[in-house]
C-alpha cells in the first residue's frame, strides 16, 4: 500500500473529526480554535498538502496554488467559496468543495432571528434587564415594530431564502424576492412574489440580503439603495459583508435613511470593537453565525472530511464547487 496522503486543517477542530481524518490521510492542524492560521504557515504546509480542509478566513489564490505541486483537493466549511479562487485550482485541476444544503435550516433560523432581533429591539431589552435599569412597566417601554404581515424582501433567494421565506409565511408576512434567475417553482410552491431589485427595496418593511459576493453582487448595497428604502425599513444581512459599502450604510444610519440594521457579516471580519456601526442602538451586530448551532458545524466538518476523502481516493466528491 501506498503512503497515505497528508491533509493540513486549517483551525483546531474536534477529535472526532480529526479521527476520520486520520483514518485515511495523515493529518496536520493549526492548534487554535479562535486564530486564524498565519499565512506564511499555510503557504508552508500548502507545499506538501494532498488536501486542505479550510475555513472561509483563509485566502485560498494563485500565490498558494504556485507551490502546492500535490494539492488535489481544498474542502471548506462554509456553503460561500469567496475566499477561494475557484479558476485558479480549476485550471490545475484541484477540486474544491463545499457544505451546502446541511446548513440551509440552521441558516434561516439565524436570518429569521436576526430580523426578530431587530424589530423588537430584543439586543437593547436584554441589555436593559440585565444593567439593572428596569423600574416599571410603562406603555411604550421599548416598543419596537412589528413583523407579522409585513413585507420581507428577500435579495438572493438560493436555498436558504426559500428557508427563510417559509418561516416568513407562518408570521403571515408577504414576501417579495429579488434573484439573478426568476425561481418559478418557489414563486408557485411558497406564494412568493418576484420584484425587480429597485422595486423591491422600495416595497419592503424588511429587506435580507442573502446573496453570495461576486463580482456583480459587491458592493450592491450603497447609500442610493439605502435611500430608497422606506425610513421605516430595516436592512438585514446573513450573506457577505462585502456586499454592503459599510460607510454608506452608517451615513443611511446616521441620516435615519433606514430604521436599523442587523448584521451577521461584515466588509472586515472580525469587526473592530470601536467600529461606528457597533455605537448604534438600532444596530444589532452577531460574529458571523449564520450556520453555528453544534449540529450544523458537525455536519459541515463531517461533509468536508467525506468531501476530502472521496477526492483522495479518486471517487466524486458529495459537493463541489467546480465540477
Ligand atoms: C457559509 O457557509 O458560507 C456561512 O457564511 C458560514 O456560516
């Protein structure tokens, strides 16, 4: 038998992950949960890796295909691949993988949230309870706005907008969507409606954005866009930061050009901690969580280690980007 294949992790996951891995692959491992791996170590570990198993803060680009002679596979754990070079491993034949479909539920549950969050002002309430400034009852004590039969306009209706627009339709809500391709059985299956992108931010109380970021899609939310949102909308984003120009979103903010805003994502990840957006009180911030419930994570590393496995041993992986 052959020697086996070396895959380098790129953050320090679970034992029991690391296990199947070893049962057919050699394994190096960044050792930190919270830390990236620093790059100069990627690159080096790139240079003998067969495979490598990725998180969505690892740049993934031409410099590291240049000397990665033996990489046949990067698997990361994310259903978005923006951080990755998706022509460059293509034209050297490299597959690259992906976790779609299990994280849909847990994705939409968060989207969802995020959006009740907001309306309801449940972030300021807690802090409220909690510092101890609750003295009575009163009529109109952190009242937010509804959700129920309110129009959410979904931008960028894959898999996990339809989730989304699912949970929308039991709090009796009307939902719009925007999407490059007219969805024609979610528009029959869901009763949801399509709009053209300007329409629909005008029309909705809530407007979730949930593309990836491409070329087209960077950059799309601008201060134009905000503007024409109703004074009383909220903006929510569970896709990408940078799809979002994060200055012009403060300046809606600032000129109460939008009602508030709750973001999973951001055009720098982590945010800083002094960032303008976080000073907000109509602002709710969460650390890129969409897909974080324990099951879910399971279920992508369990994915990306099947996905890893079957491209070594020369067998179609379960979910690939570039097939
Ligand atoms: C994804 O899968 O792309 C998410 O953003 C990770 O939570």
């Amino acid at each position: 038998m052959g020697q086996k294949p070396y895959v380098y992790i790129t953050r320090k996951l679970p034992a029991k992950i690391i296990r199947n891995v070893e049962s057919f692959a050699n394994v190096g491992m960044w050792e930190s949960k919270n830390r990236p791996v620093p790059r100069s170590i990627l690159l080096e570990e790139a240079k003998k890796a067969d495979g490598l198993f990725t998180m969505l803060s690892d740049p993934i680009d031409e410099q590291l295909y240049r000397i990665a002679p033996k990489l046949k596979v990067v698997a990361n754990l994310a259903v978005g691949y923006d951080n990755i070079d998706i022509q460059g491993a293509t034209n050297r034949g490299i597959a690259v993988c992906h976790t779609p479909d299990i994280l849909t539920e847990t994705t939409a549950d968060l989207a969802f949230s995020l959006l009740l969050t907001v309306a309801r002002r449940l972030g300021e309430a807690m802090d409220y309870v909690k510092e101890g400034k609750w003295n009575s009852w009163s009529p109109l004590l952190l009242a937010g706005t509804d959700v129920h039969h309110k129009t959410l306009g979904i931008v960028g209706m894959g898999k996990i907008g339809e989730a989304v627009a699912r949970r929308a339709l039991g709090f009796q809500m009307k939902v719009i969507y925007h999407n490059r391709n007219r969805k024609w059985d979610s528009e029959k299956q869901l009763s949801v409606e399509y709009r053209p992108f300007s329409t629909l931010i005008e029309e909705a109380d809530y407007v979730l954005c949930l593309t990836p970021l491409t070329e087209e899609t960077k950059h799309l939310f601008s201060y134009d866009v905000f503007k024409k949102m109703k004074k009383t909308a909220y903006f929510i984003n569970a896709g990408r930061g940078q799809v979002v120009v994060e200055k012009d979103l403060i300046r809606a903010l600032q000129d109460q050009e939008i009602a508030g805003a709750g973001l999973d994502v951001f055009e720098k990840e982590p945010i800083d901690g002094d960032h303008p957006l976080l000073k907000f009180p109509n602002v709710v911030a969460l650390p890129h969580i969409g897909s974080a419930s324990v099951e879910t994570r399971m279920a992508m590393m369990e994915r990306s280690v099947e996905n890893i496995r079957r491209v070594l041993i020369g067998e179609k992986p379960i979910s690939m980007v570039n097939e």
